[in-house]
C-alpha cells in the first residue's frame, strides 16, 4: 500500500464517522481552527514569507505572488470566513421533499455528505483552509492538495487545523495534505478509487482539464475563467469603465477576473477614452483587434486568434469591437467557460435577453465579474466555481458539497 493510499484508507474511515457528527460537535472544530489560526498566525505568515521568497527567486509574475501572498488582513478574513461558515444552517440530514404514497410508504430525501473529497489546488493558500472548513461543515472529509510554490505554508496550515480537530474530538484525519506535490502523485490520487468519491481541481485550466481528462474518480470541474464584460452602445460609459477596471485589475489572477471587452462600435472610441487612464494605472497590455487597434493606436498591441480563448491571470486584457449584442453573445458563448459574464446597459430588456442568451454560471447586469464568490453570494465560502451544468454550477458551498439518499418508512408493506 502506498502512502497516499495509507491517506486515502484513513480519510475514508474518518469519513463514516464524521458523516453522522452533530453540528455543534462541528461548528466547535471549526471555532478550533478560526483560534488557532488567529494564536498561531505567527508561524503560517512565517511559512509564507518562506514560500513567497522562494517563488520570487524562481521568477513568479507579480499578479500570481499576489495569490501566494499572505498578510494579517488576509488571515484575519480567513479567520472570518471560517466563522461564516460555523453560522450556516448545517444542510447534512435535512430531508427536502417528503410524500406519502398510496401503499401507505412515506418516503423522504434527505441531505447526506458526499464522503471523501479530493482538492487539487494552485497557489493559493486561502484554498486551504476555506476548502477545509466546507467539506468539514458538510460532513466531508478532504484530502488537499496544493502546489508546490505554497507547499510551506500549506503544511504548516494543515497541521493546526488537525490539531483543532483534535481538541475538538473529531478525527484529525478530517483534514489531511498530500505531502508529495509531484505529477506522479497528483496522477494517483486522480485514480484513488475506493477511497476518494470526488475530486475538485481548483486552479488554471490547464490543470483543470488536465485532471477531467485523467482521473477516474468522479470530477466537479471549477475555475476556467474566461470572462467578459460587453459595453453595449446604450451604456453609462464612465459606469462600465469603473466596472471594467475593477473586473480586470482588483485581482487579475483569480478565475472571476475579466479576460476580455467587448465593445459595441458605437461607442467603442468614447468608451476607450474613458477606460484607458484607468487601465493605465495599472499598466494593463490590451490585445487588440483591428477595429480597436485603429482607435487605440500604439496603446494596444495585434492580438493573436488565441487571446481571444487565453484565461491571462494577469495585466492583460483583450479588446474586441462588436457590431451588435448579439456578436457579443455569440462571441462569449464560443470563447467563454461558462463562469462569470456582464452587459453594461441601462436598456432593460437587452439586459434581460443577455441573461436568457448568455450561457454561464453567472451573469450580471451592470455589475463586476469580481463578485463571483462564495462570501460574496452569502455561501460564507466557496470550494470553487463550478463552471459544468451537473449537480453544481457557480460557487460551492456547502449544500453543493451534498448528496441525498431516500429513507422510507413502511408498515409491513410487501410488492
């Protein structure tokens, strides 16, 4: 037996006993974990700070040490979320429908968790832990794991979040990291069957299809994120360039982030105007193409066919002029991944055919792609995003980390 399947066998018996865990017994491991996370920050930025230095020295871009880094203000709103999720209604055993039959059967659906859940992860230590607390409030048990640019400070958290566990009663085995981050154990946990009921990548796609097309446990597909923004020619321009901004450049590296504009060519020129000085601030690369090159000049660059597909995870953001709504829609349904897009547009029912139109976990109205997220959606935290239409679509929280089972009550009934 293998280590990981020495992990696996572990997770899977932690798993039956977790599954039945009342939810005080829950929301005291989570309160564990928000404690020692606060006490024992000192040793996880540490961790960190190990981790960012190496990552510089290797050459990491700046937006993705954004995603590595980790600060007091950014482990206090790890801390907030975990307690977010301590106050959820726990969904485990709660039966959503209830009939009674002819025969006299009462049948019921009930809420169950779905056992083992393998995450593999980027470098993102955040992940670490909201995944954790999820699957942990859900009745889950999660095997992590992270990359090896955050492996430091992935260690380092998973160890104080078992040792809350402990304190806590439960099994530390709730909570487990894959210690070897290597392609050829990444590939065996992709075939941990008997052991892992499904595994969540959570990153580029790259790694996401990578996985989908390898692994033999059942997948949940998350984080392509090829978004758009459109800005239709009946647009607040000063609006949309506030919105687009935000969309692109609060944090360019993560799956919510816009990739690409598209711009009606009505107000294409006047809207670019607008949003140019504040892209500048952040010395944003736009990709253009000839429509757009020929207002922006020696601001843009010739895009390629392939920026129109790129997920950038960076200050880079692709330019495309459109003669009508419906190329934009035609245009994002081709391009997209099915996760965040936006009309600017203060026409209602354009606005209500983009949302019929558009195909994607989310789609807004005169709103950022950025609010993509399980805090932001009221979930307290997100697993991911889910960008596939089976049993989960969009952030994932914790009734998305659920199954069901029917429970039948019977008097001697006999077919």
């Amino acid at each position: 037996m293998t280590a990981l399947e020495q992990q696996g066998r572990l997770a899977k018996a932690a798993s039956r006993r977790l599954a039945s865990a009342k939810t005080a017994e829950k929301n005291q491991a989570l309160e564990g974990i928000a404690q020692i996370l606060t006490q024992r920050q000192a040793e996880w930025l540490s961790a960190n700070a190990e981790d960012v230095a190496a990552a510089k020295a290797a050459g990491m871009g700046e937006a993705m040490l954004d995603r590595l880094t980790l600060t007091p203000a950014r482990v206090a709103g790890i801390v907030e979320g975990v307690r977010q999720v301590a106050a959820l209604p726990d969904p485990i055993g709660r039966v959503t429908k209830m009939e009674t039959r002819p025969n006299g059967l009462i049948i019921g659906k009930r809420m169950v968790p779905l056992g083992v859940i393998a995450i593999i992860f980027e470098a993102r230590p955040n992940v670490t832990v909201d995944a954790a607390a999820l699957c942990l409030k859900s009745g889950n048990v999660c095997m992590l794991r992270g990359g090896r640019e955050a492996i430091r400070s992935n260690r380092c958290v998973t160890e104080l979040m078992r040792c809350a566990l402990r304190e806590a009663g439960l099994s530390e085995d709730c909570i487990s990291l894959v210690q070897d981050t290597g392609h050829e154990t990444a590939r065996e946990l992709m075939h941990l069957d008997g052991y892992v009921d499904v595994l969540i990548p959570r990153g580029g796609a790259g790694l996401i299809r990578s996985v989908a097309k390898e692994a033999s446990v059942p997948v949940i597909r998350t984080g392509e994120g090829v978004c758009h923004v459109y800005i239709d020619d009946e647009a607040d321009l000063d609006m949309g360039a506030s919105i687009l901004c935000n969309a692109k450049c609060s944090r360019p590296s993560v799956c919510n982030a816009a990739e690409c504009v598209l711009l009606h060519e009505k107000v294409a020129a006047p809207f670019l105007e607008k949003a140019v000085p504040l892209l500048d601030a952040y010395h944003v690369e736009l990709r253009c193409d000839d429509a757009s090159l020929a207002i922006l000049g020696q601001r843009g660059i010739p895009a390629a066919e392939s920026d129109w597909d790129a997920e950038y995870d960076d200050y880079i953001l692709a330019v495309r002029v459109v003669q009508d709504m419906e190329e934009a829609v035609a245009f994002i349904n081709d391009h997209g991944t099915g996760h965040s897009e936006s009309i600017v547009t203060k026409n209602y029912f354009k606005a209500q055919h983009f949302l019929d139109a558009v195909d994607a976990a989310a789609v807004y109205v005169n709103a950022s792609t950025r609010f993509t997220d399980g805090g932001e959606f009221g979930l307290g935290a997100e697993i991911g995003i889910s960008t596939q239409k089976m049993h989960a679509r969009g952030p994932m929280g914790l009734e998305e980390l659920t199954s069901c089972k029917y429970v039948i009550y019977g008097e001697g009934q006999i077919r």
